[in-house]
C-alpha cells in the first residue's frame, strides 16, 4: 500500500512464525528487495487495489450461497458478512476474521436491503454463466464476493463445494437448513427429469 501524504509504502505479510507484520519503506525498491527477494516474479500475478466496504476500519468481504431449487432454477439461500481481524488483510476466521449477519452489519434498513439486492443479483447472474461453462451438473456454489466504496461487486472466488463455516453462526443456522433442503429438492428434479426426459438433464 502507498501512503500518498507520507509517501511511504506499506506491505503486509506473515513471517515463517506465522505472525502479521506491517513493515514501511521509503521506496518501491526497498519494499520489493526485502519482500520478494530471489523470488521468481514470473511466476507471480499482481492484483489491483480495492477499496472495499470496512467495519470499524477492517475489511470485510462476503459470503454467499446459491442453490437450485425443486425446478432447477437458482437461488440466493445464504448471505453473511465476513470482517478482517484486527491488522489482517483477509476474513479468515483463523486469521481473526469474524462472520456477521447483514442484520448486525447494516444498522441502516436501505443501506442493508441494497447490498443485499447488489449481492443477490451478482451472484445469481454469476451462477448461470459459470453453469453454462462448466461440465457436467451443478447444484451449489459458493462465492465470495466484496462490495467498494462506491457500491460495485466484486468476485474473489466461486467453488462449487464451498465450506459451511459461516453456518456456525446462531443467526444464520436456519440458512443452513435452507441451502441442505434446496439441495434434495433439487436432486429430487434431476430424479424426475432422469426418468421423464433425461436428453434434458445435460442440455
């Protein structure tokens, strides 16, 4: 990160004990000697900046699950907020990150059901162009996506066997049971649609 008003550059990392560490240079240079040295730079990909939505000044990110339901069409079953530890640079929750409802996150009604709405939609669109170019069924996939500051989505990742981590949380237990249940509903279609017209099942 560089400081513009001190014209500093920041970068934070885990050393080999695994500790987050915030160093300062006072150039590029010095940053990438220390940093990267006799690593190969080929071999590396460098990803903008975002300037995503904080709480409390740590990042926060989003988790959502999209399930197809008894009629094969997609769904939003789970949302949760996912806030960086204290001088992190991820949501990890074994780096410090804490899940959160949007309920907990937004005190504001419209500033929650618009973030809501912008997740709601990225994802759904997301998981008919990912359907449409992969192989084989899908039925669940998990995205984690950000918000920036002047209200994009972002995609970070989308797995279609994502982890249920954030389900441990009281207030999202009942979205747990939602995304199992929209799962055998939807194995329940595939049954069917074997038995009535399988040329559909891999259209």
């Amino acid at each position: 990160m560089f400081d513009k008003h001190n014209g500093y550059y920041y970068c934070r990392y885990r050393d080999q004990e695994g500790i987050n560490k915030l160093t300062r240079f006072e150039s590029l240079e010095k940053l990438m000697k220390k940093v990267f040295y006799k690593r190969n730079l080929s071999q590396m990909i460098v990803q903008q900046g975002i300037s995503l939505l904080r709480s409390e000044k740590r990042l926060i990110d989003f988790r959502v699950h999209t399930n197809k339901d008894e009629y094969g069409q997609w769904q939003v079953a789970a949302i949760a907020a996912k806030i960086a530890g204290q001088g992190s640079v991820t949501t990890h929750v074994n780096n410090g990150g804490v899940v959160k409802s949007l309920d907990e996150l937004f005190e504001d009604r419209t500033e929650r059901e618009l973030c809501e709405k912008n997740l709601s939609e990225a994802s759904l669109l997301l998981s008919s162009i990912l359907e449409k170019n992969m192989e084989g069924i899908i039925g669940e996939i998990g995205f984690d996506l950000g918000i920036d500051k002047s209200g994009k989505v972002w995609l970070f990742e989308a797995n279609s066997k994502p982890g249920r981590s954030i389900f441990k949380h009281p207030k999202l237990k009942n979205f747990d049971l939602l995304t199992r249940k929209l799962s055998l509903s939807f194995g329940i279609f595939l049954a069917e649609k074997a038995i009535t017209s399988p040329e559909d099942i891999f259209k």
